[in-house]
C-alpha cells in the first residue's frame, strides 16, 4: 500500500460514521438508502461519507439493475491491518517482557520478605 494509500485508509477509518457503515457492509451489500437508516443524518450527508470509504478503496458501487448497491472491499482493510499487525507484535512483546519484570520483582520483594521475617525472629 502507497503512503497516499495509507492515508487515505486511516483518515477514512478515523470516523465513526464511516466504521459503523463497514461494519453493517461486512454483513453484505447495501443500498445508500439502507446504510443511511440507522444514522440521524441526511441522506447526501451519508453519500459524502460513502465517497470517503470509496475513495479510500475500502468499498466499492456494485451496478444491480436500477440499484447501485455497496459493498466492502476486503483487500484494503487487509493491508492496513497488516501494518497494524507489526505494532501489536511489538507491543505483546514489550508486555511480555514487563509481566517477565514484575515477576522477577514480585520474587525479589518476597525472597527479601522471608530474610527480614528470620532476622526478627533470630
């Protein structure tokens, strides 16, 4: 994916309007009408959004007779989770590594713990 690409994904995606139509799209195609039913927005208003997800490769117009229903587009979201699949294999290993540092200093705490606890009672 190109970095205007990129962008263009992430932009699309930073909206909750535009995630909330993939969602319902994920489910199967939809009409303009259908995916604007559920927002308190007009219909234009959710063309706008429509065209951002278009142009952003994230869905695509299915020509149907006289309907122009969308549908997603899976590819898109494939290369953007792909990026962000770097990011989370990097951050479960930086937990790991701290779950590893607090049970070590969890140990340490309780090794001294029992050594204080000997020493009064010597």
């Amino acid at each position: 994916m190109t970095s205007n690409q990129m962008d263009a994904t992430f932009a699309a995606l930073a909206d909750s309007t535009r995630r909330a139509i993939l969602v319902r799209l994920a489910s199967g195609e939809a009409s303009v009408n259908e995916l604007a039913k559920p927002f308190p927005m007009s219909q234009p208003a959710v063309s706008k959004h429509l065209k951002v997800l278009e142009r952003a490769g994230l869905i695509s117009v299915v020509q149907d007779a006289q309907r122009r229903p969308r549908r997603i587009q899976a590819a898109r979201l494939a290369e953007a989770n792909a990026w962000l699949e770097r990011f989370r294999k990097f951050w479960k290993g930086s937990f790991l590594r701290l779950d590893d540092l607090l049970e070590e200093m969890k140990s340490s705490e309780h090794a001294a713990m029992r050594r204080g606890h000997r020493r009064k009672g010597s």
